[in-house]
C-alpha cells in the first residue's frame, strides 16, 4: 500500500497510475471462485459465445475490484472510499484482451474533503467501463 494522499495534495484533472491486467481463462476462473459467480457466461467460452460474447468475460465483481484497488493504491490507507457509482459497461472484456484500469480527479469539495474520481477501464477495444467514485482523504 503506498503512502496516504492527503486532500491538500490534490489537483483537479490528477490522473491515478493505470493498472493493466490480461484477462485469461484461469484468471476467470479463479475469480469465479472467490465470488461464487458460476455464472457460465464469465468462464465457459463455449457458453458465451453462444450468447453473443466474443469470449468469456469479465463480471461485474471484478471490474468493482478492480476500480476498487486502483483507488486504494492511489489513496493509501488513511483515505476512505465512499462509493463507485454508474457503473456502465459498454464493450465486453473478454479473454485475450488486456484492460487498464485508469481514474482522474474529476472534483474536490474543500468542506467534506471529497474528492470525486472519474474510472474507466480501456483496452484495444476502446474505453470499455466508466464509473465515478467519490473518496474521503485526511
């Protein structure tokens, strides 16, 4: 965990350090275990494809994660993650590709000490995810 940001270091339009993360079948796998999603459309290719999917696919637990552990890197320990709203999935992330997850200080309220951060996650494809999430930072 990196050192804690406080609310006076940042700037509105800050960008936080990308996180690029390959999607393989194993990794779906694995992480279809850990949140009990056995929906077969994010780790049977056969059965996604079948629904239209390029691929098995990520879920939405792992793209929340994933935006989740870009902040926590970005924010450090003291800093407090208040929500990740309008989560909208736009283009499948599917095995073979390799999607960077990337935020950017959108706002700063100098009273409550949040900040809002633009998230999208992009690969080949384009910008694939978008959210917003708003932190509390000391």
């Amino acid at each position: 965990m990196h050192a804690s940001r406080t609310f006076d270091s940042v700037t509105v339009g800050d960008e936080l350090q990308p996180i690029a993360i390959p999607i393989t079948l194993q990794r779906l796998v694995m992480e279809a275990g850990a949140n009990r999603d056995f929906s077969l459309i994010h780790h049977d290719r056969d059965v996604a494809k079948a629904t239209g999917a390029p691929d098995a696919y990520m879920n939405t637990f792992f793209i929340a994660g994933m935006f989740e552990r870009l902040l926590r890197e970005w924010m450090g320990q003291d800093g407090r993650l208040n929500k990740i709203t309008g989560l909208r999935m736009n283009v499948f992330n599917a095995i073979g590709d390799t999607v960077t997850f990337c935020g950017k200080v959108a706002r700063a309220e100098n009273e409550s000490r949040q900040v809002e951060v633009e998230l999208w996650s992009e690969s080949e494809k384009g910008k694939t995810v978008t959210a917003t999430a708003t932190v509390t930072l000391p």
